[in-house]
C-alpha cells in the first residue's frame, strides 16, 4: 500500500521534535480526521536553517511532515512556503488516493509556520499566503467543534511534552 520512501520516513522520521525558541510556529488540524501537526522554524536572512516536526496522526501524515522538513531546510521563506501537496506527494514515491489529504496537513503546517514569523516581525504577508491563513483558520473552527475532546487531549498532551 505505500512506498518504500513512506515507509522509511515512517519508521525514522527526519527532524522529529521541538525548537527551542523558534521563530516560527504552524499548528494545524486536518478536517478529515482530526489529526494534528506541530510545526516550529528557524529564520536566518530570509532562510529556514532549522525545522522539526511534531505530529499527532497517520503514516501517511508522519512521513508527509518528515519530508517536508527535508525538502524546506535551506529554502527561502518564498519557496517554502510553496511546497505543495503535489511536491510532497512526488518525493514520497506517492501516496494511495485516500492519504493524499494527509500530505496537506504538512503543507498547511509550514505554510503557517512562515506567516507566523512573517506576523512576528512585521513584515509584508503574501496575498496567498494570507488566503491560506484564513482558509486554515476557517478549518480550525469546524476541527474545534467536531473534535473538540481529541482537541482538548491532543492540547495536553502537547503540554505535558513541553
Ligand atoms: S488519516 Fe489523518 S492525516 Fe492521515
């Protein structure tokens, strides 16, 4: 059912975890299922140098945001924040049609993630990434109301991890 590079992203996620003091932070919720991921950034003159992941979901979802963080290091804010279902989905050998919606979770992660520092330091937001931002907030409200005990389970836990 999935391809070798899932699976290997599955069993040994890349850049799993935490940043202390990130410069950014994305968290997003998948409206399908409930899941959840945590996604922190460090910006050095308009470049990610740093990206870890937390993720409370599927195997689909776990490898989605392990490949994310490879493919994102290195990358200018810019072109960050354009990695795409489609990118994601390609570098993974692809996904069964049913978990392709898990590969947007990653992509809304970082794409939040980056608006966040963009926000934190008052700088000029993208129109796109603006319209994203308030697509995912819109998501994160139906998420609220129709999962709201694994919202309230999934908050403390990340908590207790802090
Ligand atoms: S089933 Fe929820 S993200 Fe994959």
């Amino acid at each position: 059912m999935y391809s070798k590079e899932v699976l290997e992203h599955f069993k040994q996620p890349h850049n799993y975890g935490k940043i202390k003091n990130p410069d950014g932070v994305g968290k997003v919720g998948n409206v399908v299922c409930g899941d959840v991921m945590w996604l922190y950034i460090k910006v050095k003159d308009g470049v990610i140098t740093d990206i870890k992941f937390e993720t409370f979901g599927c195997v689909a979802a776990l490898a989605s945001s392990s490949i994310i963080t490879d493919l994102a290091k290195g990358k200018t804010l810019e072109k960050a924040a354009a990695i795409g279902r489609k990118e994601i989905v390609d570098s993974l050998g692809g996904l069964p049609p049913i978990k392709v919606h898990c590969s947007v979770l990653a992509s809304d992660a970082l794409s939040e993630a980056v608006y966040d520092y963009l926000k934190k330091k008052g700088k000029e937001i993208p129109a796109d990434l603006e319209r994203k931002h308030k697509r995912i907030g819109k998501e994160k409200e139906i998420i609220e109301e129709k999962y709201h005990d694994w919202v309230k389970v999934e908050e403390k836990m990340h908590e207790d991890k802090a």
